[in-house]
C-alpha cells in the first residue's frame, strides 16, 4: 500500500472520528439539555401544584372560617335564651308563671320555642359538617363532646324532665323549624312557630308532645335535676362560643342554676 493510500484512509478515517465524535458530544448536551429543560418542567409542575394546594387550603379554611362566623352567634343566642329561661325555672320564679292564666300559654309555647330554637341550630351546624370548625382542634373537640351531652340530658327519661326528647325526636324537631333563606339555612322566627302550633296537621306529634310535657313544669313536685344540668350545659356551650374577652357579651348573665 502506497504513502498516497495510507494518508487517504488516514484522512478519511480522522474526518470519520472527527464526525462520531462531533456527534456524541452534539447528543451528550442535546440529551443533558433535554433533561436540564425536563427537570425544570418538572420543577415548575410541582411548584404549580403546591401553589395551588396552598389556595385551596387557603380558599377551604376561608370557607370554614365564613361558615363559623355565620353560624355561630345564632348557636349562641340558641343557648343563652334557652338558659336564661331554664334558670328562670330552676332558681326564679318563672315556675310559678306557669300556672297564671295570663302568662301560662306564652310560657309553655315560648320555652318550647326555645328548646326547638336550639335544636333547629345544632342540625344547622351539623349540616355544615367540618366546616363548622374551631380555630383550635380543642375546642372542636370540646364542642362535639358537650354536643353529645346536650342529647343526652335531652334524651334521659325521667319523671322531673319535662323536655325529655329522644335523640331523633331533637332531630325531627330542629328539622320542623329550619327554614330556607338568601343566606343559607336558618330557624323559624316565632311568629311563624306560633302558626305552625297553630296549624294541627304540621305541629301533631313530636312537637305537640313536648308542649303537653311543658305544660306539667308547674306539677313537678321534686327538684329538677335534668333541667339544671341542661341549663349548665348550655353555660359551658356559650362560654366556649364566646369565651372571655373585652368583647364577651352577657358576662354578668351566665350564671349555673
């Protein structure tokens, strides 16, 4: 083989490595540039993906602070009415105002008002699921826990607890007085309670029960035992709804009976 021969092949085959060589490194920062854009895609992906996460966290506990604040003065209002009128009875003389022709009719259909008052706006509040939800776990804790003995007491048979409900009877009645509103779910006013009474076909039943229970409070010839707690019960709910603070309405009227 001839000088002229080797120098071609040889040209030729530096030109061929130059050109496999040319071309691994072209695919080596091809490749690299590919995976460097794949990780970027990657990384906005999931920077996307948990800031949408945090807008939703954000948006659901927006949500369930909106529906607390919006439901839970009527709980409120629900148990200090109740209480103040189940002291009256237990401690003050609003026993005694049950047996005056004048006052006895509003007695009886206003305390049963009351109780349906609340029991209307504890089914609200359970509609709404977690999203009726305290800023500290605690405090939810706490509050489904008093919940459970609120039907409790309700619920205890015994001769000196004229409110004695069973548990879905509480239910059957809370749903009889909530009504539909622009703003969501909300209780029956009392003057259409009053007309439900009225009306014999919707009150029948469960509700025109509790109301012939009401009417014996005046005969109770024992103290009654259930009554007080329940009137506690509702002390400790509307100090956990509205605890301590320059803002705490009522603090002079929560007195246990």
């Amino acid at each position: 083989m001839d000088a002229q021969l080797i120098n071609i092949l040889a040209g030729g085959g530096i030109a061929a490595f130059t050109s496999l060589l040319t071309l691994l490194i072209q695919r080596y920062f091809e490749g690299r540039r590919r995976r460097e854009d794949w990780e970027r895609e990657r990384q906005k992906a999931l920077e996307d993906e948990a800031r949408a996460r945090r807008k939703a966290e954000e948006q659901k506990a927006a949500a369930r602070q909106d529906t607390f604040a919006r439901y839970r003065y009527p709980l409120f209002r629900a148990a200090f009415d109740l209480q103040s009128r189940l002291y009256n009875i237990v401690k003050g003389g609003g026993r005694d105002l049950f047996n005056s022709p004048d006052h006895a009719p509003y007695m009886v259909d206003s305390t049963l008002y009351l109780v349906g008052q609340l029991f209307a706006w504890l089914e609200i509040v359970r509609h709404q699921g977690d999203a009726f939800e305290f800023s500290k776990p605690e405090q939810t804790e706490a509050f489904n826990r008093l919940m459970g003995e609120v039907e409790n007491e309700f619920n205890r048979r015994d001769l000196l607890n004229p409110l004695m409900t069973f548990r879905l009877q509480q239910r059957e009645l809370g749903e009889l007085l909530i009504v539909e509103s622009a703003q969501g779910e909300k209780c029956l006013s009392y003057s259409r309670f009053a007309a439900l009474l009225n009306d014999s076909a919707k009150s029948e039943g469960t509700l025109q029960d509790l109301r012939e229970r009401i009417r014996q409070i005046p005969n109770l010839t024992g103290e009654p035992l259930t009554m007080r707690r329940i009137q506690n019960l509702m002390i400790d709910l509307i100090e956990l709804l509205d605890p301590p603070g320059p803002t705490q309405a009522y603090p002079g009227l929560r007195g246990k009976a």
